[in-house]
C-alpha cells in the first residue's frame, strides 16, 4: 500500500466510526427525573402499584414486562411490593408505544390516580417513552418521577423488549432515592 492509500483507508476508518458513534447515541436511552424537594426518602420501605387515572396501558404482556422490570430496580433499592391497602408509596406508569397522551392532573387531591382529582390536562409523550411516578399516599402528592425514552419498541422481540426495558430501568433508578 502506498503511503497515499493508507491515509485514505485511515479517514475513511475514522468517518465510519465516528458515524457508528452518532447512530449509537442517537439510539441511546435517554432519562431524566425529579423529586420533591425536601421528602424523606428513608421512610419508604413499600410500594403498591396503582393505576392512574385517564391513561392508556399496553397489553398484559407488556404491563407485566414493565412492571417486571421496575419490581426488580425497586426490590434492589431496598423497597417491598405490597398488595395490601397500606404502603408506603404508590406507584403508576404510563408508556407510550405510539405518541400518546400524558395525563396531568392537579386539584383537592393533587393525585393522577385519583382521590379528590378535580382537573386534569393532557401533553403528549414520545414513541417508546415510559414516565414512572411515585405518589405519597399520606400527603397524596407527587414525590418522585422519570422518564425514559426509547424504551419500548414495539417492533422488538420479547427478549430484546425486556432486555431494553431492564436497560432504562437501571437507568432511570439509578439514582433513586435523590441525595
């Protein structure tokens, strides 16, 4: 090879990665979350799942998929699902295979799953977005929530969909509970 070809196989080895690098980072998962400043996180010890009001789920396969997925973030940050009436936290969910609404709702209640409710507004959500929420049932106020996007492909395999689910919850919970 002459010294001219090589520097040519070398630009061209340097465009494709760099090319290979933007795609991958334009499919990466992106995530971001708030929490109510001030809450004591140290007292949440459960969880209830709930659904919330005005939202739309996909089918059972994927809800137990999600749920699957989170279940195991949270029992790995210590939290316990309950069923009974009584926990410490309230969780719910809503994802976005096609672009969807986003239920926000304010009122007495201040609750999206309801208790008191009294208005609610709608914005939408990406394709593939999935917002998860945790409520204070006590003061039945929003104190926690995320949002992951390209999660949820509706196209994927059942294997690729959950390992994508996995991925962007160990993401999104990753720094739960705030500092």
């Amino acid at each position: 090879m002459t010294p001219e070809t090589l520097t040519r196989a070398a630009k061209f080895g340097i465009g494709l990665l760099l090319a290979l690098l933007a795609c991958g980072a334009a499919l990466a998962q992106d995530v971001t979350f708030n929490s109510m400043p001030g809450t004591d996180f140290t007292k949440y010890h459960t969880y209830k799942w709930v659904g919330i009001q005005g939202a739309t789920y996909p089918n059972q396969i994927v809800d137990t998929q999600i749920k699957s997925s989170i279940d195991s973030q949270l029992a790995a940050k210590g939290l316990t699902k309950t069923d009974a009436d009584k926990a410490d936290l309230y969780i719910g969910y809503q994802a976005s295979v096609d672009q969807e609404k986003q239920w926000n709702a304010y009122g007495t209640g201040g609750l999206r799953w309801g208790g008191g409710m009294a208005n609610a507004t709608s914005s939408k959500i990406s394709v593939g977005t999935l917002v998860l929420d945790m409520y204070d049932p006590g003061s039945k106020q929003l104190v926690w929530t995320g949002r992951a996007t390209k999660t949820l492909d509706p196209g994927a395999n059942q294997e690729k969909r959950q390992k994508n689910l996995d991925k962007a919850m160990q993401k999104l919970l990753k720094n739960y509970p705030p500092k």
